[in-house]
C-alpha cells in the first residue's frame, strides 16, 4: 500500500474570533498547493483515492490537484494518529491513498511507521511524504519513498 500524506499549505493566522476550519490559505500556500499539485500529478499512482480534512485551508490545497477528492472528518485538526492510520486503511488498502491533513497528526503518522520517536517528526506546511507498506518473509515493512516541499521544487 502506498500512503501520501500532504499538509495543508499556509494558512492564514487564527484569530481569536474566526472559526479553525474556516481559516484560508494566503497567496503563499495558494502557490505552494499549486507547485505541490504539479509535483504530485506527475507522480501519483492510478487509482489513487485522495481523502481530505474538511478544514477550508485543507480543501483549498487539495483542490489545486484538480481531482476529484472526498472530505472525511476524522482528518480534522486535533485528529489522532489513530484517526488517520484508519480512515487510510493502513497497511492493507487495495489501493493508493493520499491524505491531506494537519499537523501534528500527520508528523504522529510517520513517526509511528517509521518507528521515531513520537511528535519527532515535524512536517513543513505543503510538505509530501510518501511512505509504502511491503511485506518480505512474512514480516511489515515501511518505506519511505519520498519528501518533498513546495520550496524544493
């Protein structure tokens, strides 16, 4: 199985009085999504399903991809690491799966399949990691196939 998990690009700060989920991307993190879509067009395997959380700044980075993509609540900022592994089918989807979602639970993500340290693993805001499930003599194992940022490419 292979799971891409992409952070919102910048978003505006909150404010006190605004709502979490309905913080928008700046024209910074509008442009990050857009450098990062391209990226992730060129790269993303068939069939792969793409799950966002319903926060306005996670919507409007995925939407830069141009893909068709479904909202699922268990992405939502303050989601746990459990949240996430679930709603993607860790390890045994039949399928690609690419998360757009929030941190820390996505940096709680790798941490935990890469076998780090917990909340050691910060992701950059636009940022990709592309980790695959495989199995060799009988045994899971996690690959960490790429890192990319909107900055490095």
């Amino acid at each position: 199985m292979d799971l891409m998990l992409w952070r919102h690009a910048e978003a505006h700060d909150e404010d006190l009085a605004e709502d979490d989920l309905q913080r928008a991307l700046t024209p910074r993190g509008r442009r990050q999504a857009e450098r990062m879509a391209v990226w992730l067009e060129s790269q993303l395997p068939q069939g792969t399903r793409i799950l966002s959380s319903p926060a306005v700044r996670a919507e409007q980075t995925v939407r830069a991809l141009g893909r068709k993509y479904k909202v699922r609540d268990a992405l939502s900022p303050g989601a746990s690491v459990q949240d996430v592994l679930e709603t993607s089918g860790w390890p045994n989807a039949k399928y690609p799966v690419l998360l757009v979602g929030h941190q820390p639970a996505l940096g709680g993500v790798i941490a935990q399949l890469l076998g780090m340290p917990t909340d050691s693993c910060a992701i950059r805001k636009g940022a990709v990691w592309w980790l695959r499930n495989r199995t060799r003599e009988g045994s899971n194992h996690t690959v960490l196939l790429a890192v990319t940022s909107p900055e490095r490419l």
